[in-house]
C-alpha cells in the first residue's frame, strides 16, 4: 500500500492565488490556472519558458507529440524524406493569431531565427538545421548529418512558429532572442497579457486550424509556494493546479491526478571547479546517497528510487542497464565544504536536499544548503555557482528520446552542462547515439548513460511520478507524461 501523509496546513488556509474566487461558470467559460514555474526569460521560446507557452496551448510547431510520444501532423499536414538529411513538409492552412497566414517563407523564417537565437534552444544543441521555402506550402529542411528524429524534433516547443511579426523588423534576419510570443502564435489560446512573472491572461483563438478551444479564456498565476497551490485548488479559487505536492494527496482526493513521467531527480555534482572537480570526491557523494530511503519517506511513494539516468519510463531500458565502469575510488571528505542547491518550485526537492545535507554530513562532508525560486538559481547553476544541483528533470523534453538530453546535459559543448562536464569519452558516446535507428540507437544511449555515470557526474536519485491538480467538473486537461501538454483544446470547467 502506498503511504499518503499529508501536511497539517493543508486543511487550513494557506497562500492563495491571485485569480479570484470565481468558478469556471461565473467566469463564463475562463479556467484559472495556477502554474509553479514563472517565465524566466521573457517567454522567450528557445528557453525552458517555451514549455509554458506549449503547456497554456499557445504555440504549435510542424508536428506534435502526444501524450504516448507518437508523431503527429499539426502546421505540417505531411512529410517526406528525400534524403539521408533532407525533408519536406508540407503546410496545412493555418493561420497566425495576428491573421497572417503561417507560409513557407514565415516558417523559414522561425526556425532560421531559432537557429541563431543567442540562447541556443537545447533541441538544437546536438545537431544544425537549415530551413528553406521550397513553393508557398513546401519548407525544404536539411540537418548536418542524417537525423532519423527531425519530425520529433520539430515538435519541441523551442521550434515553435511565430508570426513574423514576433521578430520585428526583417522576420526572418538577424540574430538575438527577441521573440514577441503576444498574439504572434498559432496555438488555440493567444496570449493577450504578460504581467512579467506574475501572471498572465490569454484568450481564445477563434481561427485555429483545429477550431475553437472549449474554454473562452485562461487567467494564469505563477506561483512558487506548493501548497498555496492545491489549497487554491481545494478553496475554489483556481480550476487547475500544476505539480501539487504528494504530502496533499489525500487531503485533495481525486483532484489529485497521478501521472506517470520520465522524469528523474537528479544530483548534478560540479566537475570542473570546487571541491568536486575531484572525482574521488564525487564518488564520495555517491556513495554517501541513500536512494531508497528518500522514495520511500520525502515522495509518499509516489517515486523509486534512482537505478540510472533514464529509468522505468523507458521500456527498453528498464531494468538493462549497462555495469557502471572506471570509477574513481571514493576518497575521504576530510571536511570539505560542499554548497548544495535546490529549489522551492517542485514540493520534494527542498526535503530531499535538506535529506542529502544529512547524508553527506554523515560522510564527512560540510554542506551549505541554498534553497531559492527556480527563476533565482537558473543562471548560477548553468555558470557552475554550485557544487551540487538537484533538480527534476525531464529525460525526454525535448525530443521524446534520452538522446538530446545526454548531449544537452553532459556533453562539452551542451547547453544545459550543470556538471559542466568535459569528457571526450562521453562526448564520443552520445556522438554515436545520435547517427544511430532503432534497437541500435537504443544500445549506444545505454552505453552513454553508463559512460555518464562513470564520471560521476550525476547521481540518480529517484525515477518520479508527479500529480496534476484538477478541479472537481473540469474536464479535458491533458495529463502528459512527456510535460509539454497541460491545457488542451477540450479541457472545459
């Protein structure tokens, strides 16, 4: 039986939201949302802020994935590989939420941009695409090297289409990461306010290629604190609350949605300055974890604990992974100082790291714990601020396969390095997996999860699953595995 705690402020009066206290029905056909990430670059679509677009149902790309990680037409109604690194796609009639029409040039024109956005979006970080207008419904895409994934790739929300007017002068020219998302998509639900990381309303799309979202309108809230979440949720105030936290599950019943991810928690160790930039050191930390005890006690069971990086999400790698070779032999801490990082906008993680403070105390290590908003963390963690960073990640974000995470995390030039690891063995390894098909492919990434393992550079800590708080008569949200989907053409209170 799973155990279902619960805090005891959660069946008192906690933070709220800043939508009002109205239903679905009073607020004729709008849905307010609470969301626990706010935007963190401006919305700009090559950051992680361009999951917020997707999840609100503001951005299509040239394909979509559903919630099995299958491939579906969306911009483009078909496709055709003409080559080992060409394809052409064919453009349905859609139009923008200014009321251009979504052509072959405007699409040339948003992923050329996406190309050269000084933020590289993290889809692009393993291979290079260049898009051209091949006819006014035809886009001619070419990839460096042979890239069996290009459709799965497209449908990543950092590939989004934008109008050319989200650009500014020139659309399709120049270089820089402004992208003006405000009533410039394609998606059911237009963006008609931002108010900075606050809040921000939307309204319904009366000329998607889809047809008309059930519900009229969205009024978001970004709101960090957990439980002032689900008790938005359980007070009325909100219809829908992302990530709310295993400790309420019982308290909100079958608001509390279970859904099944491929998402691991993960201690990303600093490998290049610091304390850890010695291995022996990292192994250290390594064996001073205790996984099971952390999915058992902190996730309620809603967790297992971490066996690799990929985990039981995958089913061709669950339970297969490959004997973790050359090791550092653990050294002893001798009281170095470690300073560990996390943040407050997933409900675990500050828990599992006042947890892994313990354990590594116990090891012989001195931990200083730093526990802020996402939004505060990001930049020190991607400079190599930390000496260790545990954060929930997806495996399968960006493409739907483990292959682009590897390259973004762990690889030399990645863009999303928090290890800041440089490994020639690693770097060869995911290299290889990327030019791979099939049961191939698979074998090779299990070989680069091993060769990461190997440097020590991450510690698994638990494989999560994470609940979706819907409201009692809202129907429709989409419970995602992959996390890009969250509001939905039919969800509706």
């Amino acid at each position: 039986m799973r155990r279902r705690g619960f805090l005891l402020a959660a069946a008192g009066i906690g933070l709220t939201s800043a939508c009002g206290s109205f239903t679905g029905t009073a607020r004729r056909g709008r849905i307010a949302v609470d969301l626990a990430f706010a935007p963190t670059q401006g919305l700009s679509p090559y950051s992680d802020d361009g999951l917020l677009l997707s999840r609100l149902a503001v951005v299509d790309g040239l394909t979509r994935m559903d919630t099995a990680g299958v491939v579906h037409p969306a911009l483009a109604e078909k496709w055709t590989r003409t080559s080992a690194t060409t394809w052409e796609f064919t453009l349905r009639d859609a139009r923008f939420q200014d009321g251009g029409r979504v052509t072959a040039e405007a699409v040339e024109g948003a992923l050329t941009r996406a190309g050269r956005a000084k933020t590289q979006p993290r889809v692009l970080s393993d291979m290079r695409l260049t898009a051209r207008a091949a006819g006014e419904r035809t886009v001619r895409i070419t990839t460096g090297t042979a890239d069996p994934l290009l459709p799965a790739r497209l449908a990543n929300p950092s590939l989004a289409i934008f109008s050319p007017a989200a650009y500014g002068k020139g659309g399709k020219g120049g270089k820089g990461d402004g992208v003006d998302p405000v009533g410039t998509a394609t998606g059911p639900f237009a963006l008609a306010k931002v108010n900075g990381a606050v809040s921000a309303t939307l309204d319904r799309f009366d000329g998607h290629w889809r047809g008309k979202a059930a519900a009229r309108g969205l009024d978001v809230t970004f709101v960090a604190d957990n439980n002032a979440r689900a008790n938005a949720l359980r007070s009325g105030q909100i219809e829908i609350a992302e990530f709310v936290p295993a400790a309420q599950a019982l308290v909100l019943g079958d608001r509390a949605r279970e859904v099944a991810t491929v998402r691991t928690t993960t201690l990303y160790l600093n490998t290049r300055t610091g304390p850890l930039a010695d291995a022996g050191l990292r192994a250290a930390v390594r064996e001073s974890v205790n996984t099971s005890a952390l999915a058992r006690s902190v996730y309620e069971g809603y967790a297992t604990r971490g066996t690799g990086l990929l985990g039981p999400g995958f089913a061709w790698a669950d339970g297969k992974e490959l004997p973790v070779t050359g090791r550092a032999k653990a050294a002893k801490p001798h009281g170095q100082t470690l300073t560990l990082a996390t943040y407050t906008n997933r409900a675990e993680l500050p828990e599992v790291a006042a947890a892994l403070q313990q354990q590594l105390r116990r090891a012989g290590f001195a931990v200083r714990l730093v526990v802020k908003d996402y939004a505060r963390l990001e930049s020190g963690a991607l400079d190599g601020e930390y000496d260790a960073f545990l954060m929930s990640r997806s495996t399968a974000l960006d493409t739907g396969d483990p292959v682009s995470y590897f390259a973004s995390d762990f690889t030399s030039g990645g863009s999303f390095n928090i290890s800041q690891l440089s490994d020639r063995g690693v770097d060869a390894v995911v290299r290889e997996a990327a030019g791979l098909e099939g049961a191939a492919r698979h074998r090779a990434m299990l070989r680069a999860e091993a060769a990461i393992l190997g440097t020590d550079a991450a510690v698994p800590i638990v494989h999560e699953q994470h609940l979706q708080g819907v409201g009692a008569g809202v129907r429709g949200v989409v419970l995602d595995p992959y996390e890009r989907q969250f509001v939905g053409l039919e969800t509706r209170a």
